[in-house]
C-alpha cells in the first residue's frame, strides 16, 4: 500500500508547455527522473553526472555489482557509449531496435563506472537498448542521445507500469516524474551478450529466445556469406 506521509515527485504531463525540454535540463543539471519507456518505467540520469547514478543506485536499493542500462535516442548513439561492436552483434541490434531488447557491448573509454560490467576476458562493457517509445526516445535526444536508466521500483520488486506506481514506491526521490500513461508492454527487455560465435541470453524479457537465437543463425550466416 502506499505510504500517505510519502512525499511526491514532481509529475508532470508530457502535454505541457517544456515539460520535456525541463525533463531533459534535469537530466544535463544532475537530477534523476522517471518516465515511460516501452517496457516498464524508467528511472535515469546523465552519463555526465555519476552523483545522479549513484543516486539511483541508493533509491532502487540496487547492489553496486549490477551496472545500470544505458538508453539511446537511436542506434547512430551507439558510437558514443561502445567501441569495436562485433558487425553481427550490431546488425542484431538494430533489427530490434527501437524495441526491448538490451545489448552487451564493448564500452567506449570514459563512460562511469556505474554503466560498466565486465565481459568474459574481463574487458568493459556496457548494456545498451533503444526504446520504441516516442516521449523517452524524444527526452533522451534532448538530454544529449544517451542516458543511464533502469527500472523505476525498489530492486526486486515488480517494474512500475504507470506513473502512479512509481510515484507511490519512490514518492519524492525522484526529481520529476513524467506521466505518459501505461508502458505498454509490462515486461523487462530481454538483455543477451557475446559468447564467443554465439550470443548468450542473460535475462528473459518481452523478446523470446527462439525469436533472438533464429535472428541470430540468420545474420550470422548472411555475414559470411
């Protein structure tokens, strides 16, 4: 049940003069918002400003061993976050990009620690997505083409679908909610990673397995072609 002493974010309706140009300047001023992605709800903040991440990672309860997600505004970002993508490993991205499905990649140098995991010889990476969903792919454009995000709920608790859901678990942590409605798929993306010549699914999401691991055989057989 929500707590009634909570205190609220900010919540604003994408409908309203600048809501998404003062979304957008929160982001590049360091603060951390929520919005609709095509999944669930996000909760972001600006590569440029590793306080902001921190900041998620202390309001979702999140263990400082899990890297947060980066969204981009559309693949040509991609250049920006990562660096030598597999040509297979791209061409799989776009397929489904915009859509729910996040990709490991190499990290380009730079980024903050709070984005990067680490592959199988113990290089950087980064897990990028592109949402399908025109209010976050228009914010993160305006916030500079990429910004860390995750889910907006308490780690281990269910994604927040709506707006109201996150204002009632995150209450006033938030520096601006932007209500865009129900996200309209309700599952997490589907996360996978390199694996050698095969790619290796690290979380089931809205994208099933055959689906991927079909996608996959097809464009790795066109490449060598």
């Amino acid at each position: 049940m929500p707590d009634p002493g909570r205190e609220r974010p900010t919540i604003m309706e994408p409908s309203a003069p600048l809501a998404i140009i003062w979304t957008a300047e929160q982001l590049r001023d360091g603060g951390v918002v929520s919005f609709p992605t095509d999944t669930v709800y996000g909760l972001a903040g600006s590569l440029a400003h590793p306080a902001a991440l921190d900041r998620i990672f202390a309001i979702k309860g999140r263990l400082d061993d899990k890297p947060l997600p980066v969204l981009l505004a559309s693949a040509v970002y991609l250049r920006d976050v990562a660096n030598n993508v597999a040509e297979p490993l791209r061409l799989l991205a776009e397929r489904f990009w915009p859509g729910p499905l996040t990709v490991v990649v190499p990290a380009r140098a730079g980024l903050p620690a709070e984005v990067l995991g680490r592959g199988e010889r113990g290089e950087a990476t980064v897990g990028v997505r592109v949402p399908d969903h025109f209010l976050a792919i228009d914010l993160i454009e305006r916030a500079g083409g990429a910004v860390a995000a995750t889910s907006a709920n308490r780690s281990g608790e269910p994604p927040a679908c709506t707006a109201a859901e996150v204002a009632a678990t995150l209450g006033g942590e938030v520096d601006i909610l932007l209500d865009g409605g129900r996200a309209p798929v309700g599952r997490p993306s589907t996360v996978i990673a390199p694996a050698g010549d095969e790619i290796r699914i690290l979380r089931e999401g809205a994208i099933d397995r055959a689906t991927l691991e079909a996608a996959w055989r097809e464009i790795v057989a066109e490449t060598r072609s």
